[in-house]
C-alpha cells in the first residue's frame, strides 16, 4: 500500500492564533467601535467593506452536527478487526530498539545537528528532548511509547489510548470528513482515516512543529512544521499488531521515512491500564501544618535533577502527625 505523496504536506500554520483567540479579539474590536474610542474601521481591521443600510446580513453557514449512530452503524463495529485488549511494544522486533532500523533520511543541517545530539550523549551530557511533562506528540506516541495502548472502536471514530500520564490519546475520525481548512495545531494533530479490508489507514497532519522525529530519549530533531504522517495499522499476526509509518517532513528530511513498530498483545488483567501522572515523580507525600495529607514539590538542582528531599518518600498514612498546639 502506499502512502499520501510528499507534495500533499499541508502548508505552515505555526504562527496562526486559536480560534478562541481570534475570536476574542474580533469581540474586543467590535466593543471599542461601538463605544466610539478609535481604532481601525470595520473596512480597515477586516479588509471588508460593511454592508450597506438596508442591505441583508451575510448567511453563515449550519454548524455541522454529528449524527447520532444508528443501530446499523453499531452492528458495522462488529465486522472489523478484534484489536481487543492491550497493546505493548513487541521487545523481540528488531525496530524496538531505539535508533534501530530504517535511519531518517536528514536534510543536511538535520544530519550536522543529529550529530551534535549523539556526541552530547556520548560524552556523558545528554540533551533531554522530552521536557516539562508536555505530550511527546506525533510520531513519538507511536515511535518511543513502552507503554501499553489499547483501541476504542466506536462509529465514525477509532480513540487509541496510552498508558503513559494520564491516559494521553489520539482521535482517528472514520467518518468520512476531510481535515479542517485551518487546523489548529497540537501535539497529536487532526488524524482521519478509513478501512482497507482489515487495515487502518490513518493521516494526520495540523501537528505542533516543536514534536520531534526521535532517535532516543536524548537525540532527535524537531519536525519544524508541514510534517504529515501516514499509517496503515493492521495485524501481523493474531496477536501482533502492526503500525507501518510514512512520515513526511519537508524542513528536515530529504524523503519521507518510513518505519514500522509492533506491538503485541495481552489479555492478562494485570496488564490493563492505569492510571499515571508524568509530574507525580516531581513531589513527595507530606502532611501540612493542619495534618492533612499535601503533596509538596521537590526541589530540583539547576541541570534538572531532583534533589533529595528533607523527607524520604514515604507513605502518607506512615507519615507522623505534627503535635497539637496547646
């Protein structure tokens, strides 16, 4: 199968304001206008003449609704794939190591920086490119999890969840829409996608510029926006699933990359997800001067390391109560 050509990559739009954001500001426009305290005119902030008196007011256009699933479109979820339980990195495909496989073809500034990451590691220093808790985002949700996933097959939409804080996940649109005109931007992108016989075909695009295209923990490069992914998701194997990635981006690589991750599954109950917070590790169980059970951040050394705290981590109900006050 093959994948979305390069020259499809949606174009920029890292510097675009939300859309609450515009419309904020079309709000604020509007109430200084009206109190008569200056500014632009209609014309001049719009690039629009106003309608004329008596003229009738543009026709917007139905909000789209999404139709409620009929009990045929219940049924249809029981002919697709059983991608049932949870998924986990399959540790014996030869890609499960990290830097393993197919190498992205860099650009060369990208192949001089890759370059200055691996010798930073080497040395000893490395160069973190996972900060603050923020979502790794598009591609590395599927390249670096080691956590498990599992898939929510509802109509018009396949939901993927993963482990890692806080249950992050990615929503795959089935039914039939295309991509917003102007997406806005985040860490997973706007993702559509559709059925070719048992095979999940997915593209995505409207990702952050700022997610990376990851070899390690501690070496990888920015996709510096226009990036497009493009995956076909099938089983391998009863029980070995499959992500086939095409990724397309056209600041840093000279071809698109194309990799593919497994997964294996497990029914065991142990292996269900829960719960998990990426901040969590970033504070200590304590008691406040009131005795009730807090959380109290950890001091952290200026490199980024956490120092230890006065008090060890320790379970909060083995954690002494402050005395009384007289």
């Amino acid at each position: 199968m093959t994948g979305v050509p390069a020259t499809t990559a949606a174009p920029e739009r890292s510097r675009r304001p939300r859309r609450g954001l515009r419309r904020g500001w079309a709000a604020v426009a509007a109430a200084v206008s009206c109190l008569g305290l200056g500014g632009p005119s209609i014309a001049q902030a719009t690039g629009q003449a106003p309608p004329s008196p008596g003229s009738a007011p543009d026709q917007k256009s139905p909000p789209i609704v999404n139709p409620k699933p009929s009990p045929r479109d219940w049924a249809a979820l029981a002919k697709l794939p059983d991608w049932t339980g949870v998924w986990v990195p399959d540790k014996k495909h030869p890609n499960f190591p990290f830097a393993k496989g197919t190498p992205p073809p860099w650009n060369p500034a990208a192949a001089r920086y890759i370059a200055e990451q691996q010798a930073l590691d080497k040395a000893g220093r490395p160069n973190n490119i996972y900060v603050n808790c923020l979502p790794e985002g598009m591609p590395s949700f599927v390249i670096m999890t080691l956590n498990a996933s599992e898939f929510l097959f509802t109509p018009g939409r396949v939901t993927i969840l993963n482990e890692f804080d806080g249950n992050r996940q990615r929503r795959i649109y089935t039914d039939g829409r295309g991509h917003p005109e102007d997406p806005d931007l985040t860490f997973n992108g706007h993702s559509i996608g559709h059925w070719e016989h048992g095979t999940l075909v997915v593209d995505t695009v409207g990702i952050l510029p700022q997610t990376f295209l990851p070899l390690g923990q501690s070496v990888g490069h920015p996709n510096n926006g226009d990036l497009r992914i493009i995956e076909h998701i099938h089983l391998a194997e009863p029980d070995r699933l499959e992500d086939e990635l095409e990724i397309i981006a056209p600041h840093v690589l000279t071809a698109p990359w194309k990799l593919t991750k497994s997964f294996v599954r497990s029914r065991l109950r142990a292996d269900d997800i829960i719960e998990a917070s990426c901040r969590e590790g970033d504070f200590v169980a304590a008691l406040d001067s009131h005795g009730n059970h807090v959380f109290k951040e950890i001091a952290h050394e200026e490199g980024g390391a956490p120092l230890p705290p006065k008090q060890a981590s320790v379970e909060p109900h083995k954690l002494a109560r402050p005395e009384a006050k007289p």
